[in-house]
C-alpha cells in the first residue's frame, strides 16, 4: 500500500481509539479512494501539487461523484494534509487545494409539510412495530428542535432533569437544553423499557457498553431510513423521507412561521455560522422552549392547544410565557406511563 494511504490509516486507528468511531470511518474511506488514485498517480505527501489535487478532482467526478461529494472528499483530505504537515512530511498543505471547489451546492429541499408530519402521525400502523418506532423517532426528531438522529440514538435517561432535556450535540459539542412537552415524554415512556437496565432513553443502541455500540448505531440507522422509506411510499410521497428531514421541516416551518432566523439557528445550534453563534447565550431556555412549542403545534393537537394558552406578542413581549424549569424532581429519568408497551422487545424493530 501506497505511504498516502498507509499514513491516513493510521490517523484512522487513532481516531478509533480515542471513540470518534464515525470519524475513523470516514478517513479509512478517503484513504481507500486516495489508494485507487494513487495506483494511477502515485505521489508522497511531500510531491503533491495543486495540479495533482485538481487531478484526484477530476477522479471523483470520473468515479460518479458528485460536486458536494467530491468536496467532502476534498475537505476530508485537505484535514489530513494539515494533520501530515504537522508530523512534517509536508510543508505546507492549504495551498495545495487552491483548484478544487471546496464549497457546498444547495441540493434539493429536503423539508416536507406540515400536512405530512400530521399524516405520518396519523398513519395506522396497528402490528408493524418496527415502522411504528421508526415513524416516532422521527416525530420525536421533529418535536425536540429537530435533533440529528446521531443524538437521538445517544441520549441516557440520566440527560431528563426537572422536565428538560440537556444534551451535547455530537457533531459541535455545543450543549443544548430543550423542554420535554407532553406529546415527546409520551414517545420516550413507550419505549422506555424495551431494553431493561440500558442508561440510553430509546432503545436504538439494543446492546448498551459492548464494543460494537458504533456499529449497532450505523445499522440502526440503516434501517431507520429503510422504514422511512417504506413510510415514504406508504404517504404517496414523491422524495424519501430519511434521517434528516425532520431537522429541515423544523427549521422550514419555523421559517415560515415568521419566527426570527436568529431564534431559528438557535434552536438548531448551528455554531458554524459565527454570527449565530454569537446569538445563542441572549436567548433564553424560555424563549427557545417558545419557539419549540410554535412549531410542533403545527402538527400535533395537544401542542396548539398548549400553544394557543400561552403564546404572546412576540414583538412587545406581553402577555404570558410558560416556566421553563419544571417538571421531575432533579436527576429522575421520566417513569414509564400507561403508554408504554411492555410486550414489546427489542426484536420488534427489525
């Protein structure tokens, strides 16, 4: 194996070691592809030129790849070659990338509507169990400020304090806390105690603390989006619901709602946009919980009657707000409710 490729592996094991399972996997990816390349082309870290990236480009794109991609690719690699010039096997490592689109294309929209998540909710799915978890992890996705699925799947019953949720996003470490209304606590209690003695809140992960939890989640997710696919065609859909449709959704229907982008990209926690980041401390865990309860009370009826109870006048802000900080007493996982199925067993969502 080429020196390229064998050093990204080792970056790869490293990764692995220190838990960043999907990090490790996506540099053994790049190093699989880099060492395709590299048996046309071959080249030291120290030999690599604009010319030769522009070159394992145009192999991307001849490989089917596309722009966002083969830009992921790129960036992926760009990454790597900071990491290698820090060991000194390079000089320098941005300049290279100076040829290369290293942006991002808009795709298509990938919210769907407010009619749809009511249908899904409604959707009978009386003796399919396994879409019928897939359907309310994607509502609960939906109700909790549009949490990414790698979320979903890690939250511990230990994260439920006095009625919020408080979570670490996995992608930016930025801590969020966001209120467990009624219609999302009733999700968490039916699936609660599914898999007996597991610190996780949802039954994703099935074989808690074994060495393998990583690739548990990547076939739950798998199979996540086969359900929501199956769901998809089950709605007369025209795009395939997946993993991160219900983050869009909210954050499009929030949008359209008239609710300030600043309080959007709050609620989303995206801390890539430094101007946003900036917004996050000024708004309060009740001003956020507001905005929660707006959105979901599009699509679920407890929700806008709720709403409806407590809205105000966003622009002089008059008239009531809700507590933010009540609920179970501190540290108390929520308690399984007369919703939960206890008949149920983790086999069921297969």
């Amino acid at each position: 194996m080429d020196e390229t490729s064998l050093y990204i592996l080792s970056l790869a094991a490293t990764l692995h070691r220190d838990g960043r399972f999907a990090a490790a996997d996506s540099y053994r990816t790049v190093a699989r592809v880099m060492g395709e390349f590299q048996k046309q082309s071959p080249a030291s870290f120290a030999e690599l030129t604009p010319i030769y990236i522009k070159s394992f480009e145009r192999f991307l794109y001849a490989r089917g790849c596309c722009r966002n991609t083969a830009s992921l690719y790129l960036r992926l690699f760009r990454s790597i070659c900071r990491k290698a010039a820090g060991d000194g096997l390079m000089t320098y490592a941005d300049e290279l990338f100076s040829l290369v689109f290293m942006g991002y294309d808009p795709c298509d929209k990938r919210a769907v509507s407010a009619d749809v998540i009511s249908l899904l909710s409604e959707l009978d799915l009386t003796g399919r169990k396994g879409l019928a978890f897939a359907r309310d992890l994607f509502l609960l996705s939906f109700y909790l400020r549009g949490i990414p699925f790698i979320d979903l799947a890690h939250l511990r019953k230990s994260d439920v304090r006095n009625g919020v949720l408080y979570y670490c996003r996995s992608k930016t470490k930025q801590p969020l806390a966001v209120k467990l209304e009624d219609w999302a606590l009733e999700i968490i209690h039916r699936y609660g105690q599914v898999v007996p003695g597991s610190p996780y809140l949802l039954p994703v992960i099935q074989r808690p603390e074994e060495e393998d939890e990583h690739k548990q989640y990547d076939s739950a997710l798998r199979l996540y989006n086969k359900h929501l696919h199956q769901l998809s065609r089950m709605l007369d859909l025209e795009k395939n619901l997946t993993s991160y449709v219900a983050r869009h959704t909210w954050a499009t229907l929030a949008y359209h709602e008239g609710i300030p982008v600043s309080e959007i990209s709050a609620g989303l926690s995206h801390t890539s946009e430094q101007v946003t980041y900036a917004y996050l401390e000024s708004f309060s865990a009740d001003t956020l919980a507001c905005v929660n309860l707006q959105v979901v009370a599009l699509v679920n009826s407890l929700a806008k009657k709720r709403w409806e109870s407590v809205k105000y006048d966003r622009k002089g802000g008059r008239g009531k707000r809700f507590r933010f900080f009540k609920g179970t007493r501190t540290g108390e996982a929520p308690e399984p409710s007369s919703h939960a199925d206890k008949s149920w067993k983790p086999s069921d969502y297969r």
